[in-house]
C-alpha cells in the first residue's frame, strides 16, 4: 500500500505537467471555424439586380461564399479583404442576407463590389438552410461542397488558419 501511495505521488504531478505541455502545444481549432463538410442546399434565388435566377446548380467548382449585408458594420470591416481576394482571381460569390437590394446596391457601389455573382437572401431562407446566424459569415466550397465555413469576419490571419490548409490539400483554386 505504501509503495502504491509513493507511486500516485511521484506520478500524478508528472502527468498533470505533461498533459499542461501538451495541450498548450496543441494546434487547436480556431473560434467560429466549422470544418463540416455537406452539400449546398437546393436553392433557386434571384441576382441582386433582379435580372436572373441563382440556383445552386449553378455553383460548380470551386469558390468562397461570402454572406454579408449593407447594414453589417464587420463586413465593412473584411470587404478591403475580399476585394483583395477578388484581384487574386479566386472567385467570390456573395449572398446578400436579410438586406434592402437597393442599399447592397449602393453599398457595393461605395465601396466596390468584390463578387463574381450575387445572391439576394431578402428572406434568409438560404442562409438558414447553410446554418448562418448572422453576418460575416464566410464558406470554403469544393465542387458543389462546402468544406469548411467561418463565422465572424476574415483576414489575412483567418485565412492562412482556416482556408489556406484545406486550399491546399484539395488543390483548389488552380
């Protein structure tokens, strides 16, 4: 018994550190990243201009998907984001969420319009079906799949954390 006792003392504050040293050491998922993979729900939306309609058919290879909306202050904040990832020739396919089509209108015509094609959500039924709470929300989509998703505005950061990896592993956007 006493040899039992001295053992749980000697080895019960090794392992507690170890277990410190390796979970500080883990690379840990970042807040608001959802790697998930499901297919795009069935959908048959208007164009933000009203022109056309937008079915999920339509969206074959690969892209980012950007929920946004002219009355989201953040998305102000990742649009000089998206803009840049549009100049690198990786598309970007809007959904404009629960917004005014005559304020996203204006909105994009301030500050520049990054999308290669864009999805009026006025009701949110899209966005609801793709599990959006609200705006910023961005998706990572691999021939018709969505394989990873981003709740919250990107950056620089949350893109070589959350995108970049799974960009490359799939060899997408090539």
């Amino acid at each position: 018994m006493k040899i039992l006792l001295k053992l749980i003392i000697i080895f019960l504050p090794i392992s507690f550190i170890l277990m410190f040293f390796i979970l500080l050491s883990e690379d840990k998922q970042f807040p608001g990243a959802d790697y998930r993979e499901f297919d795009l729900p069935v959908f048959s939306l208007q164009n933000l201009g009203g022109t056309e309609i937008i079915k999920n058919i339509d969206l074959k290879g690969d892209s980012i998907i950007n929920v946004w909306a002219s009355w989201c202050i953040t998305c102000r904040v990742e649009h000089p984001y998206l803009m840049s990832l549009n100049k690198k020739g990786i598309p970007v396919i809007g959904i404009n969420y629960k917004d005014d089509r005559n304020n996203a209108v204006d909105w994009l015509s301030k500050f520049g319009d990054p999308y290669e094609l864009i999805i009026h959500d006025y009701k949110g039924s899209l966005a609801l079906d793709m599990g959006v709470t609200g705006a910023p929300e961005t998706f990572l989509v691999n021939n018709g799949k969505i394989v990873a998703h981003y709740q919250g505005e990107i950056n620089t950061t949350i893109w070589n954390k959350v995108f970049a990896p799974i960009i490359d592993e799939k060899d997408m956007f090539k």
